[in-house]
C-alpha cells in the first residue's frame, strides 16, 4: 500500500486525490492523509478513500512561532505512529506544510519517497524533501540543481479532466446560458484583493457579458451584497462548471487554477498573490505563462483597464488559446501513479 499526503489548499489536494485514484486504478491500495484544519477534513470524508488527519504546522517563519513550532513537532510525532503502523511500500507527497511530516519520517525510515511540486518553483516543504526523495516529480519544466535534476520529470498538474459545452455549464451554474461570461476565481480560500477590486471594474460589462465570481466562502456574505443582474456571486464553485461556462478569467496565480485554464482553453488574466505570502510561487506560476504568450499577467491595478481590454478582443483571446494548447497534457494523474508505483 501507499501513503498520499499533502493538502491544507485544495492546489495541494485535489492532484493528490487525482494521484490517489490512480493509484487505486492500477490495483495499489492507498490511504491518504492530510492535515487537521486543512480544506481536507471536508473534503477527505465525502472521497470514499481511506484517509488519516494528523496535526502538521505551517513551515517558513510560522515554525518560530512557539504554538506553530510545537505542532510541526506533533505532526512529525504522529506521522511516525502512522507510518509505523501502515507500513506503506511509498509515500507520494504533494507539497506545502500538509505533505511535510510523513514524507520526512518516511524517508528518514527508509521508505522510497516521491514529491511532486505543482508550481513553478519549489516551495519550502519541497525544498527540504526533494533531498531525501527517490524522484522529483514537477508540474512544469522548472530549472533545479544538478543533484535535484538528475532525479526530476515533468508529469504536469493531475487536472479533474472533466469539460461540458458552455450552455449547459452555465445554466447548471444558474446563469444565462446564452451570455458571453468572464470567470473570477479566487483559489481555495477565494481572494480579498479580487473582491475588492473588481465588482465596480467589471459593472460596466454587464450590458453584454455575465460575470461568475468565486469570492471564498468566507467572503461570501460581504460580497453577496456587490451581485447585480448578470453579476453572480459564489463562495464556491465546481471548477469543471465554471471552467466549460468561461470565455476568459481573471485569476490568482495558483498553479491548479492556472493548468485548468490550459486544460480548458480559458485565456486568464492573472493577479499573483504578493510574493511576501507565498515566496513568489505565484509570480513564477503566472510569469511562466505568460512568457510563453499563454497568459497575461497584471502588474498592476493601473494596467487593468489595458489588460481588459486586451481579454474582450476576440482576436487576443485566440492567440492565447493557441499558445496554451499542451501546456496541461492530459494523465498527469497516471503517469505520476506510475513512477510511484516504480519506486515501491
Ligand atoms: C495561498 C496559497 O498558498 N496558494 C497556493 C495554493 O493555492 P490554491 O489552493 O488556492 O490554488 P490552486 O489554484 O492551485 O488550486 C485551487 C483548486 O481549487 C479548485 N477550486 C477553487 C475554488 C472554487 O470555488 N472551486 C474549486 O474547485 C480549483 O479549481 C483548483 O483545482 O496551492 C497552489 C498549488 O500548490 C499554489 O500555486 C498556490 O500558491
């Protein structure tokens, strides 16, 4: 059997589930196990999957914090009696605090290790487990040192491969299945810069376009109070949906949001999170598309009317399909079960 890890944002959880089933898939009995508090302990339950909660504590500067520090501890304590008692032939970890203390111990007890890094640079838990995994596994082709190289492949992001025809995206959604329709999305947790920023930025369309914005469900009361008619306002979406209703989306910077945009030919805007929250992960994200002419990219909130209008250009918005065509190939989810099932 095989451990899957990692978690606490659903850019974490969801390619590892998609990981997880295929491994199922090819016959290998897994258990997955994500972190107290993390969008996991809703979303482990309903997955019919064998699952554990352990405590993990948020690595980065956090760790020094005297309450955060003691539960990365607890986390290691108990991924240890997990580990011990699973025996798994590998643990695949997904990145980020959630994935950190069973890809550790296991390693350090021996059992062959495998990460995989969703954004284009590796984060912290990464950075740390890349040295003692049997395989780097990556998302896109990023540059690493020559020791991490040697190890690496690129499988891409395990993306929910699921796509429906616009008109019945949105009338599932509850909008009006005739009207042209921009995407924001938020990420996981939803984005307070978004919310605030573009409701009144994006009134002016609505004589010809629909807007779906995914605020966060803890924004969700706030902004339920910014809808117009042709402007509606979700906590949460299901991406599939959401993704097959769009023409184009103004997004954060997550690397999930941004392969689902490649997966479904959906031009984005991208607003990274600012690099003091996340090391820059979002910023190389949406950079790396961008660059490749697959995305644009806000620098800043003076540019927006200029990048908006760019995104209405129908002619804009082909060229950025075209450059985004196999940036997402799909069975990331397959080929990244098989090197796990490699190394077990
Ligand atoms: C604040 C933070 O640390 N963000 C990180 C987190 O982002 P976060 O988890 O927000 O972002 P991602 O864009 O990677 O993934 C979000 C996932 O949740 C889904 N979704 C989101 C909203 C919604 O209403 N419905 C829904 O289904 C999306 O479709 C996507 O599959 O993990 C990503 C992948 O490691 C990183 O690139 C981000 O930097």
């Amino acid at each position: 059997m095989v451990i899957v890890t990692g978690g606490g944002t659903g850019g974490h959880l969801y390619p590892g589930l998609a990981a997880a089933r295929a491994l199922l898939a090819a016959g290998e009995p897994v258990t997955y196990v994500g972190a107290l508090g993390g969008l996991e302990e809703r979303v482990l339950p309903e997955s019919r999957l064998p699952y554990r909660l352990i405590p993990a504590g948020k690595l980065s500067r956090e760790a020094l914090r005297p309450g955060e520090g003691v539960k990365v501890l607890r986390g290691l304590w108990q991924a240890r009696r997990v580990v011990r008692e699973l025996r798994p032939r590998a643990v695949l970890s997904m990145g980020g605090y959630a994935g950190f203390p069973v890809a550790f111990v296991a390693a350090l007890l021996g059992i062959p290790m495998v990460i995989h890094e969703q954004n284009a640079r590796l984060g912290l838990a990464n950075r740390i487990l890349a040295r003692l995994a049997r395989r780097v596994t990556l998302s896109t082709p990023i540059p690493l040192e020559p020791r991490l190289a040697a190890k690496s492949q690129v499988v891409g992001y395990p993306v929910r491969e699921e796509k429906h025809s616009p008109a019945e995206a949105r009338a599932a959604l509850g909008l009006d299945p005739t009207r042209p329709t921009i995407l924001i999305l938020g990420g996981s947790q939803g984005s307070k810069e978004l919310n605030e920023q573009l409701p009144q930025r994006l009134y002016p369309l609505l004589g010809a376009w629909q807007v779906l914005h995914q605020c966060g469900v803890r924004w969700e009361g706030e902004l339920k109070a910014r809808e117009r008619a042709h402007y509606f306002v979700r906590g949460y979406v299901d991406s599939a949906l959401a993704w097959s209703a769009a023409d184009f989306a103004i997004t954060r910077g997550g690397a999930g949001t941004l392969s689902e945009a490649a997966f479904h030919q959906v031009p984005v805007l991208g607003v990274p999170l600012p690099r003091h929250l996340d090391g820059g992960a979002q910023w190389a994200n949406v950079g790396f598309y961008a660059e490749r002419g697959a995305a644009r990219l806000l620098h800043s909130w003076d540019q927006f009317e200029a990048e908006l209008n760019a995104l209405l250009d129908p002619s804009t918005r082909a060229h950025i399909r075209d450059r985004l065509k196999g940036l997402s190939p799909a069975g990331a989810a397959e080929r990244l079960a098989r090197i796990v099932l490699e190394v077990a």
